[in-house]
C-alpha cells in the first residue's frame, strides 16, 4: 500500500513537471517567435484606450464633485440653508 502511494505521488509530480517544461517551452518559443500577434495589439490597444476613456471620465467626475462642495460649502458660509430643505 505504500508502495502504491509512493507511486502514485511521484507520477504526480512527473506529469507536473513535465507540464511545467512544456509550459516553460511554449512560452519562449512564442517570445522568440515575435511576442503577441497583430489581433492580440490591437485588442490591447482597445483596452488601453477604454481605460485612458475611463480616466479622464472619472477626472472629470472628480472636478465636477470639487465644484459641487465648493458650491455648498460657499452656500453654508452664507447661511443660506436651502440645502437643509431638500433633507426634510
């Protein structure tokens, strides 16, 4: 039975190891052979432009955000409390 065990625990750990060779084999090879294709660029060309797209929209927000507390924060410095009646 142990013996068995033995066995069975150093297959696992050839098929392991020969998964990670191949595995280390097909990515030099895909290095040497010129990095990613032309579909793979352009995908992440379009994934780079949609996080920039992202970006300024979100800075955008942020000074908008700024604005608005600026707004209300000028609002209560004149006492002027309508901000209070929306709350009701």
């Amino acid at each position: 039975m142990k013996m068995l065990c033995l066995l069975a625990s150093s297959f696992g750990f050839i098929i392991l190891a020969l998964a990670l060779i191949v595995g280390i084999i097909f990515f030099t090879i895909k290095i040497i052979k010129g990095g990613v294709s032309r579909g793979d660029r352009e995908q992440q060309n379009m994934e780079a432009k949609m996080v920039q797209d992202i970006y300024q929209g979100l800075r955008q927000m942020e000074e908008r955000v700024e604005a608005l507390e600026t707004l209300l924060m000028d609002q209560d410095k004149r006492g002027d409390r309508r901000w209070d009646d929306f709350n009701k």
